[in-house]
C-alpha cells in the first residue's frame, strides 16, 4: 500500500502522455520502396597529382662586390732646427692625421707593395691584409751626432720654415667582398658604412679610402634571383574538372620543405615565372639541363628569415587544409555509409515488423507502417492525449484512458490500440516504460524503479589519422646549413668581443667556460690525428717500460722464492730424517705443511713410547712410591750415602702441594711414572756439590 502510494506521489495521474491514434480519415501517408537504397554522391573532388622538374627562385636583396681599402695615417713631429743645430717646437707642430690614397695609388700598394710619400721617402714590402708601422723623415735633414738642416714643410695644418719632421706611418691594405643592396643600389661595408653604389669610392672611418668595381647588371636582371632548390616536386591541382582550380608545387625532404600555390604567371626575357603568395619566391617549371639561372652558393645576406618562417606558415595552412578536407570527407563518407546501413538493416525487418520499421525510419513514436507488396506505407498518426489507467493484470501494452475510453499503448510507437496482450504479473520480469524520463514498473501496481534498465553503446573505433608535416621544426625553403651560416653572420658582431676575450683569458691561465670556446674549431683532421697517434704512442711506449720493469722485478723474486724452496726443503728434509730416518716420511720435506704434520706426530707419539717402557718392566722389581698423605704438607729424609765423601751434606725437606686432586684418578693404584720421576731428581741432587742445600716450604 506504501509502495502504491509513493507511485501516485511520484506519477500523478494527471499527467497526459501523449498517445497517438492511427484510426483517423486525414492522415499523412508515405511510400517507401523496398528494393533498393540510394547511393552516396558526396561530390568528392578529385586531385591530380603530377612529378615535374622545377626551380624554386628567391628575388635576391643583396649581391657582393670585391673592395679594396687602403688607410695610411701619419704621426707627425716638426722640429724649428735653428742656429747650431739648436732645434725648437713650433706651433702646430703634433698632428696625427689620414694621408690621403688614389685609386691608382692604392692599387700599386697592392700590385706592387710600394708606396710613396716624395723623393727618398720609398716603402716597400708592403702586404695585402697586413698593417706595418715605418719611421721616417719627411722634410730637413737629422744626423748622427745630432746635427740638423732644415727646410720649408707644407701640409693641410699650415705651412713652416726652416724645420724638421719626423713621422711615423701606419699603412693598413684590405682587400674583401662586401654585400650589395641591389634594390637601393648601395654597398655596405665591414665597418657599417654605407656608400653608394653608383660613386665606386667611399671614405671607410675603420679602414680609410675603398674603391670598388661596378656589379654588372643584365637587362634581364638574372643577377637578382638566387636558387634555393632544383629538382623534381610534385604538381597538385585540387579539382581536374575545374581548370581555374589552384595549382599547389609541393616539396617534403630532409632539408627541402615547401608547398607553395601559383598565383599568376610573370614573363621574363623568354622564359615565364611562376608568382607565389611569398612576393620573394618563384617557382620555374623547366627540363633537367635547361635552367633559367645556374644554381651557386647563396650568399648569407641574401637569407631572408623572415620568407623562412612566412614559407613554413604557408606549408603548415596547405597541410591543415588538406588534412581536414580529407577528414571531411572521410566523416561524410562514413556518415553516407552508416545511413545506408541502417536503412537496409531497417527494410530488411519491414515485412516481419512494420511498427518497428516505422519507429526506426522516423526515428520516433507515432508512425505506424503497413507493407503491401514491394512497397511500405508509412503512416503519421494524430496525438492525442491519455492518463495512465490502473488494472488488476498485468499487460504488455500500457494501459490508458482517452474520452473515458480504456485503452491501451503499444511499446515503443505509443499508437493507441483497443485490446492489450495480457501477461503473468512477475516482480522478477516486471513491465518497464519510461514515462517523463522515469522508468515505471508495472506489477501491476506502478512504481518508480531505482535502478534504470542498461543501456547499449556503440563501440566505433576512431580510424582517421592525422599525417604529421614532416620535419617542419629543421627543414624548409632553405638547408640546414644555409641556417647555419645565417646564425653565425647574425651573431659573430655580438658575439665577437666576448669570444675574443674568452681567448685572451684562457690563454693567460684564467678560468673560462669550457662551453664556449672550442679548439676544436683550430685544429684540423689531419693534425688532430697526429696528435691522437702521438700520445698513443707515448702511452704505450710507457705501458712498455713498466712491463719490461715489472717482468724484471717478478723474474728476481721467482730466483729468490725458488732459492727459498730449496733451502726450506733442505731443512725440513734433515728435520725429517733426524726423526724418521731413511723413509718415505722425507718426500714429506717439499711442502711445508706436511713437514709440520709429520714432525708433530712424532712428538705426539713420544710420551706414549714412555710411558709403554715403564709398564712393561718384571713385577719382580717394582719400586714402592711413597704413601701419600692428606696432610698440608711431607717431609721426605733422605739418608746419607756415603759417610766419609758427604758428609757435609744435610737432610732436605721437599713439600707437595696439599693438593692431591691429580691423583684421585689412580684409585689408590702407586703412580710408578710419577715414582721414576721423584727418584731421578733425588740422584740429580746427590751429584750437587759440597754445600748445604735447604728446601723450604713455602
């Protein structure tokens, strides 16, 4: 009753659950054939792919010109040389300046490796990429003992009589190649100075007057272009029925990585270029042996890292486009196909089950279909709205009541049907109907069921992969080593006086970071070889030395312990004999240890050898020990011998120990040993000489 009354609270009977009735003249009627499924027409596009041989160009910012610079600077003293050679400072008379150097002129110190500075003022020897230091006389004339002449001297600080100037000259001559900006037409020195292009001279601050050669330029401009890859790549084109559809060049090496689309088409002198979304970068279709510039060593200025990084960003949008237009269509493709699935799956049980059928083709309740041929009718009935009836049985089907009418809804497609499948009522196998999102027992009686029925799930495994661009983080539209050469030009201005004194530090004995700085780099193969092979050398012939020493060292003490042997066997050889005489015990002599075993028998046996000869003696001559007695002490006298011969001596007194526990053993058997014993010290003391002897007890 408790249960029943629960259920009402929780299913209120004036719910309306939403039936639907397939008994009406206006009805949505549908025909579905029973033969067949249509096709998936996705509208895939179809891609062509294509190998050709291309050259991928990048519009070049810089070219190189070959430079020469020569820098003469001059250190002056003017001296007054006055009556008797007395010399004098004048005004003006410390200058240090830059003397300047013609073309020609500079080209004859490099040519010729002399230069001039007036009459008897001749330099020779002069080195390109070297600077030396000369001393001489300009104008006036200085001798040994200190004697002058002086003359009239001139030069851009002003004008002097009667002087002498001595100089110091530094000349320095260069020679190099230095980038050129085609684009602004200017050339950039070592130094950061920027000159024109067109003047063919400029004054360096670092390294003096520079001089170049003009950059010869075609009217064709084939110098701007630089060759970043030539080989074969792949030509895609996304839609071969649509002949406007992109055209994608693509390139996925080790080194090489690049997925460039053409634009538009730019005709040069004869050959036509393919433009890219990269304004610096071309793509030129051509045959192996026909090429529209030779390919050569890209110059570092000319490494744009800004096209590096913008070409990986334009490959990484062709990959992710690719890949989820692929995925797109894989998902539909799949999606088309399970659809197709279960509409064959739900025709195939249409004739058996039209309800069923209905439910799982609209995908809900109140449908109902009815099979007639090869054909199904399907069915949309009106809802209408029922309450939840109470019986006294048990059905299959729910029972409701619609117009005060009793009737009933079958599973699933809730289609009001007059009669009902009666069934046993069983609290085992109870029936179940989701009624509001909760799952109601009928027993008959309702009530709420805790645990909800399982539920199935698909078990669809994901088969889609996602292709990875390959090695985008080091590969690109320039090689590994182009990058390389791009770091060091970048960061050798910054990094050149900390290395600089790095190596000044470590060649002084400092503490530097052994990171940093490499020998490595100093050395070549070959010496590096050299040097391995030497110390190995040395090494072993070390490892030589010390063996022929310790063979020495082992061959003295294999002598000695030998030596040793034969001694040690000597000895235990006569050991042996004295005690075992001529007998096999003497093989015994060679180990040290069985020498010692065989000598400690024998004193084992010693003793026993004693002690056998004093109980083999007649009974006819036994000596009677001496009563022994259990007082503290015994006095022995020992009468004397011989009257005459000593008579001087005296009786003596021998204690025992009152302890005569080593004795309780005998049982008071006479001890004859122990009697020999006693009797052999009384003789030892008869042959004393003349003198009075007294043992005292203690």
């Amino acid at each position: 009753m408790l249960m029943y009354i629960a259920a009402l609270v929780f299913i209120k009977t004036s719910y309306a659950l939403i039936g639907f009735d397939c008994g009406g003249q206006h009805l949505n009627v549908t025909s579905i054939s029973l033969l067949d499924v249509g096709e998936c027409n996705l509208n895939y596009r179809k891609t062509n792919s294509s190998s050709i041989y291309v050259q991928l160009l990048q519009l070049s910012d810089y070219n190189h010109a070959e430079v020469i610079q020569c820098k003469v600077e001059i250190s002056r003293t003017i001296y007054y040389c006055g009556m008797h050679s007395h010399v004098s400072v004048v005004h003006n008379g410390r200058a240090d300046y830059i003397h300047e150097t013609g073309y020609t002129q500079c080209l004859r110190i490099l040519q010729d490796g002399t230069f001039s500075l007036g009459a008897g003022n001749v330099i020779h020897g002069l080195k390109s990429n070297q600077t030396s230091f000369h001393s001489l006389t300009l104008a006036g004339r200085t001798s040994n003992d200190g004697s002058c002449k002086g003359t009239q001297y001139s030069d851009p600080y002003g004008t002097w009589d009667n002087v002498v100037v001595q100089a110091t000259v530094k000349i320095s001559v260069k020679t190099s190649h230095v980038p050129v900006q085609l684009n602004s037409g200017k050339i950039i020195l070592k130094s950061g100075t920027v000159c024109r292009l067109s003047e063919s001279f400029c004054l360096d601050s670092d390294d003096g007057y520079t001089y170049w050669k003009p950059v010869p330029i075609s009217s064709c401009d084939f110098h701007k272009y630089d060759v970043l890859y030539e080989g074969p790549a792949t030509k895609i084109m996304d839609d071969t029925e649509n002949p406007s559809s992109p055209i994608i060049y693509s390139l996925t090496t080790q080194d090489i990585t690049f997925a460039l689309t053409k634009t538009k088409e730019q005709p040069l002198c004869g050959y036509t270029l393919f433009c890219t979304e990269h304004p610096k970068l071309f793509i030129f279709e051509t045959k192996e042996g026909t090429v529209f510039v030779n390919r050569g060593i890209i110059p570092v200025d000319n490494l744009d890292i800004f096209a590096y990084m913008n070409s990986k960003f334009v490959y990484v949008e062709k990959h992710i486009r690719q890949q989820m237009t692929s995925l797109y269509y894989n998902v539909m493709q799949q999606k088309c196909e399970l659809e197709r699935q279960v509409i064959t799956n739900a025709l195939s049980f249409a004739t058996l089950q039209p309800d069923e059928f209905a439910y799982r083709l609209m995908k809900g309740p109140g449908y109902m279909a009815v099979t007639t041929g090869e054909v199904t009718h399907v069915i949309k009935c009106i809802p209408v709205d029922v309450i939840i009836r109470k019986t006294e049985e048990c059905f299959t089907e729910l029972p409701v009541t619609a117009r005060n009418t009793s009737l009933f809804l079958t599973p699933k497609s809730r289609i009001i049907t007059k009669y009902g499948n009666q069934r046993e009522c069983s609290y085992e196998l109870p029936t179940l109907y989701r009624i509001e999102e909760t799952w109601v027992q009928f027993t008959p009686e309702p009530q709420v069921r805790q645990l909800p029925p399982q539920q199935l799930k698909p078990m669809t495994a994901l088969s889609w992969k996602y292709l990875t661009p390959g090695p985008l983080a080091v590969s690109g539209i320039y090689s590994e080593k182009d990058l390389e050469k791009l770091r060091d030009h970048i960061m050798f201005p910054a990094e050149k006086p900390a290395l600089l004194n790095t190596v000044a530090r470590g060649l002084t004995g400092h503490s530097i970071d052994t990171n940093a700085v490499s020998m490595y780099n100093l050395l070549d193969e070959a010496s590096l070889n050299k040097i391995a092979e030497s110390a190995a050398s040395k090494v072993w012939n070390g490892f030589v030395t010390f063996g022929s020493a310790t063979a020495g060292i082992f061959g003295i003490m294999v002598i000695i312990r030998i030596i040793k042997l034969v001694i040690d066997t000597a000895i235990h050889g006569y050991a042996l004999h004295t005690v075992y005489g001529w007998s096999m015990h003497l093989i015994g002599a060679i180990w040290s240890s069985l020498t010692h075993l065989l000598l400690h028998l024998a004193n084992t046996r010693s003793p026993d050898r004693n002690n056998n000869d004093d109980n083999n003696k007649p009974p006819s001559a036994p000596e009677e020990p001496p009563a022994l007695s259990t007082e503290p002490s015994m006095l022995i006298e020992i009468p004397k011998p011989n009257e005459n011969a000593r008579s001087n001596i005296e009786s003596a007194t021998i204690n025992f120990p009152p302890d005569t526990a080593q004795f309780r053993h005998l049982n008071n058997i006479p001890d004859t040993s122990q009697y020999q014993i006693l009797n052999n010290r009384l003789r030892e003391i008869e042959q004393i000489p003349t003198k009075t002897s007294e043992f005292v007890p203690k």
